[in-house]
C-alpha cells in the first residue's frame, strides 16, 4: 500500500513538471550513463495533465496517511455508548395487594328497626312462609298486602279471605278462609293480617306469613299438607318500627 501511494505521489509529481510553463524547452536528467527527457505540454492538455497530476499526489498523500493511521492501531469509530436495560420484566415487580374488605352483610338483627318497607312474595301453598325478618317483642309490624290466590275452594281471594268466617283447623280458628296471616317464630300464635294492618310483636323471633286454610293432614300425615293443591300469592310490604 505504502510503495502504491509513492508511485502515485511521484507520477502526480512528473505530471506537474510537464504541465507547467518554463524557459528553454524539454527537461533533460543525467546521472551517470542514464539521461532522461521530459518534454513540455503545450496547449490545452497542460490543463487535465495539471489536475491530474494533483489528484495522483492527493490520493498518495491520502493512502499514506491511512496506512500510518493504521499502523497506529486508533479507533477509527467512536465507541458507542448504550442505554442500561432493565433487566426486570414487568412480571418481577412487586405489586402491591390490593386490600380488600371481610366485611360480610349481616342478617338484620333481632329487634332492630328498620323503618325500610321489605316487600315478600307469600305463595299460597307454602305453609308458613319464611320472610327472614327478625323481629322483638314490643315493636310494630305494619303490614300491607295485595294481589289474589285461591284455597282450593271457590272462589279466588285477595288478602281478606272470604267474606264469612269458618271454624275450623285453621292458623287462625274461626277466621277468613283465604286470609293472610303471621306468626312470630315456630311456636308463635297466629295473627290475622289481611289487606292492611299494624300489629304489635308479640315475643322475639322470625317472621312468618301464610293464607289460612285447613291444616288438617290431607294429602299425607304432615299437618299443612292440605296446602298443596293452592294457587297464586300475594305481594306484602312489611315495616318494623
């Protein structure tokens, strides 16, 4: 590479010579028994011979310098700096528990108020309904029903049963057949209620709601079973004050 780059320096050198203008015609080189002659360019060709002649001196100086660079073993590229990567996937990284609450509605409490109306569908052949609202002694029970069921006897009632009292195995003896009634716990003593009324509790326990009808076993041994051939319900709002 080195001997390529001093070739071109010296024909660039040579080119130079012929191109430009001097006294006394062509050069003439003795030494010893060599003798050498460089005519002179004339004309337009001293123009692309001089730039030529440059540019062989240009790419010698050029190539020498790369070689000598070389030689020097220097990074010839800037060393690149990268940017830290995260290492850590997204998965690695701590989160957190998100809190939650154990808080657990509970069921209304024995003698509470609750001064919200709770509306219930009653069927009628479930004997004794479980509304599932707890109650005490001394509060208020007020109660509004609506809507129509039938007993198994003609015809079809609303809430206040039929219009003549029955005795009978009925919740409530000598009531309404077909009328709404409750109760207060398993044991309670039953209550007529009808379309509307406001009863107070009489002990501590779980409301219950059925129609009055015959209790007397019928489709089997269990009391109650009479209930089985009723159809329809009624929609009662209850109120604990």
């Amino acid at each position: 590479m080195i001997a390529f780059a001093l070739v071109l320096v010296v024909t660039g050198a040579v080119l130079l010579i012929l191109a430009s203008p001097r006294k006394g015609g062509d050069v003439k080189i003795e030494q010893g028994e060599m003798k050498a002659t460089f005519p002179e360019i004339t004309g337009w060709a001293k123009i692309p011979t001089f730039v030529f002649g440059l540019a062989c001196i240009g790419l010698g100086i050029w190539m020498g310098v790369s070689v000598f660079v070389q030689s020097l073993d220097l990074p010839t590229t800037a060393p690149t700096i990268s940017a830290p990567t995260n290492t850590t996937s997204p998965t690695e990284t701590p989160v957190p528990p998100i809190p939650t609450s154990t808080f657990m509605p509970s069921p209304i409490p024995t003698g509470t108020p609750t001064e919200t109306p709770t509306a219930v569908s009653v069927p009628a052949n479930v004997y004794w309904y479980n509304t599932r609202i707890a109650v005490k002694q001394g509060q208020q029970l007020e109660f509004t029903a609506s809507g129509t069921w039938f007993s198994g006897i003609e015809p079809w009632t609303g809430p206040e049963g039929n219009s003549q009292e029955q005795c009978g195995a009925y919740p409530v003896p000598c009531g309404n057949l077909g009328a709404l009634v409750g109760k207060v716990g398993d044991n309670g003593t039953p209550f007529k209620i009808g379309s509307f009324s406001i009863q107070a509790t009489p002990a501590d326990g779980i409301l219950f709601l059925a129609m009055n009808d015959n209790t007397s076993p019928c489709s089997s041994d269990a009391q109650g079973s009479c209930y089985w051939d009723n159809i329809g319900s009624l929609q009662v709002t209850i109120t604990v004050r």
